[in-house]
C-alpha cells in the first residue's frame, strides 16, 4: 500500500460524509471495547499477566541480537532457511525469489500486516504469480481493491451489501450468481468457502505471518478463528513464514502469557479458534524435506531499539487502542492512509516511512489517553506521539498556522496580565455570539472542528474567574 497519510485531511473528511462507513463502525464503537471488558472481567490475573509481558518484550529488546541469533539457529537445526530482509523492497523480493525458486505458480496467504507493510501482493503480482487472500477479510478487500481499515477486522468498514455486491461483481462462474439476492451472512461466508477450497488446494506456496516467534524452538505461532492459516502453512509444497524482527519472544511459556493478553483484547475471547504453532518438518501431514523458509523483516525496527520511540516494539498487534479510540471510532482505518492506522498506526507510520511524510498523523489524537489505559503491552502512546509532535515542530513540518498560533500562545503565556485580559475578552465573546442557541456553530478559527459538531457556548466567565466566585473554595 502506497503510504496517503499526508492527505489525511482529505480522507477523513471523506470518511465522515461516508454513511456506508458511519453505519459499519457502529459495532466497532459499542462492540469491541464491550467483548474486551467482558473477557477481563472473568481474567483477574489480566494486571500481572501485563506486567510480566512488558518485562518479557523490553528485556527481549534490549537483548535482540541474541534471541534473533538463537531463532535462527533453532530454525536451521531442523531443516528450515531464515532470510534477513533490511527493509520493506529486500523482504519481498526475498519471497519472489523464493517462489521462482521453488517453480511457484500460484500462492495463498493468510493474514500478515507485515505483508501488508512490505507491498508483498503487488510485488508478487507484478512477478506474475496469481495470489490469493484467505483470510475472508484480506480476501473481500483484495477483491475490491482496498487497502485494510484494522489490524484486526481488515473489512470491518464494510456493510453486508457492500460484501454482496463485491461478490457478485467477482463470483461471475459461482452458481450464487444466478441468484439475485445475498442477504444472509452465512450465505456469504459459505460462498466464499467454496470460492477458495480450490486455490487451497492448487497453491503452490503459502504464506503466513506470525504472532510470535519463539526463540529457543524456532517456532512461528500464528492466531486465527478461521483455521486459513493452517491450511496455507499445511496444503502447499512450500511454507514462507513473513515477520517483523519485533515478534520475537524467548519461549513457549512467555509465549502463552502474551495469547492470553491478545486474544482478550483483540476480541474478548479467552483463546482464538486456532492457535497455531509451526515448525521446520513439524507437520505430520507433511514430508520431511518439505521447504519452510522464515523470513525476517527489519524495515525500521532496528532503528527504533534504544530510541525514545523503542516501546511502540513492545505492540502485540491486539488493535485495541483502535477500538477504544474517539478518532479511529469516527473516521475508521482507511482515512489513516496508512497500512498501520489508530493510536498505534500514528507512532509505528512516521518510523516506517518517515515523519516528513506522516507528521499530521500524530497529530490526529485528542489525547485522551484511553488507547494507553487499554493497551495490554502498556505503551504510552500519547507520549510517543508528542514525541513525534515535538520533531516535528522542530524541523518545521508541522502547519504554518500552527506555529503561529504557538507562537501568539506563548507571547500571551509569558505575559499574565495580557493573557487574563484575552481570555476573559474571548469568554465574553463566544458567550454572546453563543447566546442565541446556547452554541456554536461556526467560527473564523477551528471550522475543522465545528464543520462536524456545535461548541456549547461559553457561560461568559474564565475558568479561574469562576474558581474565585465559588464559595466552596473560599
């Protein structure tokens, strides 16, 4: 996916007027954050299972050589090949090569953000091989055309109709065509079903992604409800295990401490479906000398390790900063113009292609903080993304308005007198001005703002002017 998030303005203005998408994230707003609250009231361990995580992740970070060393030998002693990929062009063209290598026509893919990141379908399509997206999400968007709106949910943006009628516009041979109608859910998900047991079955390569990478057995545990990973790592001739260096954990048991802490803040369950642990010839079903090949993506990663930024590495890919944050919650995924989007995607998006292309995307938080209070890897993200903030207006890429308006703040600030009398004079304005309706409904500043929602008007009063008139504070 091309990287948009400069034009984020612009497609969050789109995603607003948008009803089809208005109406989608109604279930992420309510939904979500309701399973996730549900699953930790019957997890009273969730706080220690936390802290023990974080303990786990930074000691694994700060000791990153080490556990990558011992990945790959893990790997390499039963058989499988590990590749080591700099950034997002050397990672795919490591797998292209891989699939030439191995005489690939076709190939399967389960779900991966990583994948994601790294452009793998269109590189692989311009290389000529025919892939396909097993995930149902991965694949409805595929289908469209249309890059994820969530880590988790990649279609949740989408309406059953919308679903529909992208079947029926690409199904053309299926015989749900001579149908005119596709209403029931299951109906779809059945349809797809039958649409994608013959590319399991034809693929030649499959790749997944991995939750975790464990150190010491050189296994890639991958989490699904839908079992697709399991039939890409399994059918194909070939299995290519795609991930970012920041997966690695030292064992199973820490392992099974970070499934517990995923699952239920992804979406409330105490376990997924299908967890899934791969290995070099560790499939019963499959030949011994059957190809397993792990490739390892830094992109940025490296950089990140002992900069202030460092515990955004920390992210499980769980998305529940996504589900619980006020902007995300109105605007959805896409608007990001980023692969990665939510509190999560305005930190990981500036380190991946650079603040000069994303600096409006830190910049698109209320600073609630509810998105730190949810995360179960505890990373600050509201510190990360003032972090990027304050870069920002120290290299100039914030808006010029911006830095003007900074600029008349702290000549106001520095002056208490003068900053008194504005502030009362503004007080007593917005309230006339507000004095009709009791709000506000435009104003030469902040039309961003109030193109979507009316300000209440002012009582007319500073704050501290109505502190000295409380009575209980005297």
């Amino acid at each position: 996916m091309e990287n948009q998030s400069h034009r984020f303005d612009i497609l969050s203005a789109e995603a607003l007027r948008n009803h089809h998408l208005n109406s989608s994230l109604e279930r992420l707003r309510g939904g979500l954050s309701w399973t996730r609250a549900a699953a930790l009231e019957q997890f009273p361990q969730f706080d220690q299972a936390k802290v023990r995580a974080v303990e786990v992740k930074d000691h694994c970070l700060r000791h990153l050589d080490h556990y990558l060393e011992q990945l790959e030998s893990a790997v390499t002693a039963q058989g499988g090949q590990v590749h080591w990929a700099i950034d997002a062009a050397a990672a795919s063209q490591t797998v292209v090569d891989l699939c030439r290598k191995h005489s690939a026509h076709k190939v399967i893919k389960s779900k991966s953000m990583v994948t994601e990141e790294i452009a793998l379908n269109r590189h692989l399509e311009d290389a000529g091989f025919e892939v396909t997206e097993t995930d149902l999400g991965e694949y409805i968007i595929q289908l469209r055309q249309e890059p994820p709106s969530h880590i988790v949910g990649p279609a949740i943006h989408l309406t059953v109709d919308q679903v529909a009628q992208t079947f029926a516009e690409h199904h053309t041979d299926h015989p749900s065509a001579r149908r005119p109608e596709r209403a029931a859910v299951s109906d779809l998900v059945t349809e797809a079903r039958e649409v994608l047991r013959s590319r399991f079955l034809e693929a030649d390569v499959g790749i997944t992604g991995a939750n975790f990478l464990v150190a010491d057995s050189g296994t890639a545990v991958v989490v699904t409800n839908e079992g697709n990973a399991d039939l890409c790592a399994v059918l194909p001739r070939v299995q290519i295990v795609v991930a970012g260096i920041d997966k690695v954990v030292p064992n199973a048991r820490e392992t099974a401490n970070l499934l517990r802490l995923l699952t239920r803040s992804a979406t409330g369950q105490p376990c997924a479906t299908y967890t899934s642990f791969f290995s070099p010839g560790g499939h019963a079903q499959s030949p011994p000398d059957r190809p397993f090949h792990l490739v390892l993506v830094d992109n940025g990663r490296s950089r990140l390790v002992g900069s202030e930024q460092q515990d955004i590495l920390r992210c499980i890919r769980c998305g529940a900063c996504m589900n619980h944050c006020p902007v995300y919650a109105e605007i959805g995924g896409q608007a990001y113009g980023s692969v990665y989007p939510g509190p999560m995607g305005a930190v990981w998006t500036p380190a991946l292609v650079g603040l000069e292309r994303s600096a409006v995307l830190p910049a698109a938080s209320t600073f609630c903080g509810r998105c730190e209070s949810v995360c179960p890897v505890a990373i600050p993200l509201p510190r990360l993304m003032r972090n990027w903030r304050a870069e920002a207006h120290e290299r100039g890429l914030d808006p010029p308005a911006t830095r003007l308006g900074l600029r008349l703040w702290r000549w106001f600030a520095e002056r208490p007198g003068a900053y008194r009398g504005v502030t009362r004079a503004a007080a007593r304005g917005l309230a006339w001005l507000g004095r009709r309706h009791g709000y506000l409904r435009s104003l030469p500043i902040g039309r961003g703002w109030l193109a979507w929602r009316d300000l209440p008007s002012p009582e007319g009063q500073t704050f501290m002017d109505l502190m000295r008139g409380d009575e209980r504070l005297q």
